[in-house]
C-alpha cells in the first residue's frame, strides 16, 4: 500500500524523512519502507501523523479531500474501536465470517478486533473504508 498524501505532506512542510521518523519514534529507514509502500504503515504510527499535523487519516490515506476535522480523541482506544467495528458489522447485516471474507481475513482475526483484543491492521480498515464507504477515523473514534 503506498499513499502519497503522506509524502506530500512531508514534503510541504519540508521536513525530512528523519524529522518524521523522529516524531514517530521509527528509524529512518523504517519510515521510508513504509512511505514508499514497501511495508505497511501502522495505524497508531498514522495517528501520530494525523495529530501532528492536524489532519485526518482519511486524508492522509486519499480516502477524502477534507483535510481538517475536530478531533474528538487522539489516541486509539481498542474498546472503541471494537465496538465501531461491531456496529459497523451490524448496521451492513453481516456476520463475522462474511465481514471477514470481505476484507480477506479470517473471522477469529475479526473477532478479536471486534473484541478489542488487537488493534485492526491498515490494510483491513483500508478495505472497510473503500468498500463500506465509512470513515477510517469514525470507525478509530478520533472523530
């Protein structure tokens, strides 16, 4: 997954790739895998991102051209995460398993984020988002 929003970012307020990684507590060259999107970039360290430079994830990720929003929470609470999560599953009258499916993981990996047991990873909240058109922050409960 490479999204160029963060690197345009960056690059508009001409911070380098170390200032970044810095702020995020990462190497460099942690940063740069995940930059260029050779890994992926967690969803806590894009939060930090997001906080920093007071912009939503659903921009950062080119889910919308709304940069700003009032956060109403920085951090990520997986308690609130998974019940957005469940919520979301109930309101599209899905199981577990078919939301799974969906998003191409395995139900005990849903469950356990519906639970709050793990925090969802970016590629799957990624696949939510486009797919169910909802809000990675909502779903995070920053906004």
């Amino acid at each position: 997954m490479r999204f160029n929003r963060i690197k345009e970012l960056r690059e508009n307020i001409e911070m380098t790739q170390q200032e970044i990684a810095d702020i995020i507590g990462v190497t460099r060259g942690t940063y740069c895998m995940w930059e260029i999107g050779r890994d992926i970039f967690p969803l806590r360290k894009l939060n930090i991102i997001s906080n920093t430079f007071g912009v939503s994830i659903d921009y950062l990720l080119g889910l919308t051209n709304v940069k700003n929003y009032k956060i109403r929470n920085k951090e990520i609470d997986l308690e609130v995460v998974g019940n957005n999560l469940y919520n979301l599953r109930k309101k599209l009258n899905l199981t577990q398993k078919e939301i799974a499916e969906a998003i191409n993981t395995s139900q005990s990996n849903w469950w356990s984020y519906e639970k709050g047991r793990h925090l969802i990873i970016t590629p799957f909240i990624y696949s939510l988002a486009q797919k169910y058109n909802v809000s990675i922050d909502e779903l995070l409960g920053k906004i």
